[in-house]
C-alpha cells in the first residue's frame, strides 16, 4: 500500500493509475463501519483510495477536534490488511491556506437537525470533501448512511456543483446488540454504552410501528422519546430522502433519524424506510 501526504505527489502518481478509482474519506480511527466503505469500494473500482484527515474546519469551538481519537499506526494495518491501494495522509498544511475561499453549506438544508446544534460544521464538512475530490479525482466515493444529512449534503454538492462523481451511500454496520459503530462510541463508559442502546432501541420500535402500518410522523416520534428517556435529546425527526420533514412516513421514500448526547458523547443514528 502507498502512503502519500503530500497533494502533489498525489495527483502526480495518480496520472498513472488506470481505471476506475473508488474514494473512501475518513478521519480515522477506523472500525468495521470503514472497513465495509473500503470493501464496497473495492468491489466497485479499480484503484482504492482512502484518507484520513481530522479536519479542523467541522469542528465548532469547544468541540473535540484536539482530542478526536487518533489511531495512526492501527489505521494504516486496517487500511493495508483491507487492500487499499493508496492512503492519504495530509497535514493541516497540506489541506488549507491562509486566506481560504470559502464553500457554505446551504441556507436550510445545512442548518437544520445536526447544523441548528452545530451550526458551521457542514459548511466545513462540505469544504473539505470538496478538496479532498479535488485532488483525488474520484469515479466513485463511499459515504455512510448513518451520517444521514452529511451523505444527503455531499450528493447534493456533487449535484449543484456539476461533479463527475458518484456518491454511493453504505448501510450501517452494527454491533450485536445494536449499537451503530461509530469512532466516537469509545468515549463511552460501560454504564454509558448500556444507555446509548436506547438509540437504536427506539429506531427499531419506529420500524415495528411502520411495520404494524402505524405511519404518523407525530406517534412514532412520541414512542421513540419514552423510549429515548432520559438522554438529552438532540433531535428526533421524520423525513423523506430529499431531507423536507414529513407529518406521515411513506415506505421506501423516508429516513427517521435520532440524535442524543450520552455522557458527553454526541451519537447518530437513524433507519431508511
Ligand atoms: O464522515 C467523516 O468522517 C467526515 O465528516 C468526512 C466526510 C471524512 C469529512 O471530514
């Protein structure tokens, strides 16, 4: 596997790579959840590229961007164990100048759900995947689905901004009980990850009640907040693919998302119905 962080050299030994090139963005700490973006991408292209850069820019003030965890060499075993081709390591140096053009995300679709509480981090997010195809020149690039609103504004940018890119959304990996991976899942303590539990509990009482042809955005929502008792809510919401909030859910055409803080950790999670 070839590591690279420098953007030139990058772009300069991509030249010579043939066929389709698959693009996996991260910000390490890796775990299945990547390791099932790598495999699609590897399934899909010729050529895997995976980065890990923690970008500074989606981070708010007082947020943990210093203390966002970092797991250089166990990352690059993942990556090359996985059958990456290529991984990109930049510094912040690499990605960002002084006097930086800026690309916001948009006015309501950006700052709603995870944008109202964190308003500026998809405006960051947007700006760095931006960069990061810019200098991969990806055919394909591979993005999770339990990052709903980040997927949803990426195809959009891809979209809007004329991008020969095809964003592929990945299903969600779970532990056995549950739980969604996610890298900030080890902040938890025991106690901690016990309750984050009732965060894919109550998804999966939402899919019971759809299931049982309950499809009221308003009652599901209002069984999915006892069950969600007492974490500090975030939000809970209801909504179709084209992220527009939805009073009744329509099968194959909505996503019910939740997001909670347990402890100080911060957790997403949702369904696609
Ligand atoms: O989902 C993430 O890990 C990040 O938001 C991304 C897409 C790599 C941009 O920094």
């Amino acid at each position: 596997m070839k590591i690279i962080s420098d953007v030139l050299e990058l772009k300069t030994y991509l030249k010579e790579q043939k066929g389709k090139v698959g693009f996996v963005p991260t910000m390490g700490a890796l775990h299945d959840g990547h390791l099932s973006l790598i495999k699609r991408a590897k399934e899909e292209s010729e050529f895997v590229i995976v980065s890990i850069f923690v970008n500074p820019t989606q981070f708010l003030a007082g947020e943990d961007f210093d203390k966002y965890p970092s797991r250089d060499e166990a990352d690059k075993k993942i990556c090359e164990v996985a059958g990456v081709d290529l991984l990109f390591l930049p510094q912040i140096e690499d990605i960002y100048g002084r006097d930086e053009v800026s690309l916001s995300a948009p006015n309501i679709r950006g700052y709603v759900l995870e944008g109202a509480t964190r308003p500026g981090h998809f405006s960051g997010v947007l700006t760095v995947v931006n960069k990061l195809f810019n200098i991969v020149n990806p055919d394909l690039a591979y993005f999770g689905k339990k990052d709903a609103q980040q997927l949803n504004l990426i195809t959009l940018m891809v979209k809007q901004l004329f991008m020969d890119i095809t964003i592929v959304p990945v299903d969600t990996v779970r532990e056995s009980d549950g739980l969604a991976l996610s890298s900030r899942n080890i902040y938890l303590s025991k106690d901690e990850r016990v309750e984050a539990l009732k965060i894919s509990k109550s998804l999966h009482e939402a899919s019971i009640l759809v299931s049982k042809n309950i499809l009221e955005a308003e009652l599901i929502m209002e069984k999915m907040l006892e069950i969600l008792q007492p974490l500090d809510v975030g939000y809970v919401a209801i909504l179709d693919r084209e992220f527009n909030f939805i009073k009744s859910v329509e099968i194959g055409k909505s996503v019910i998302l939740v997001e909670a803080l347990v402890g100080d950790t911060r957790l997403l999670d949702n369904i696609w119905i």
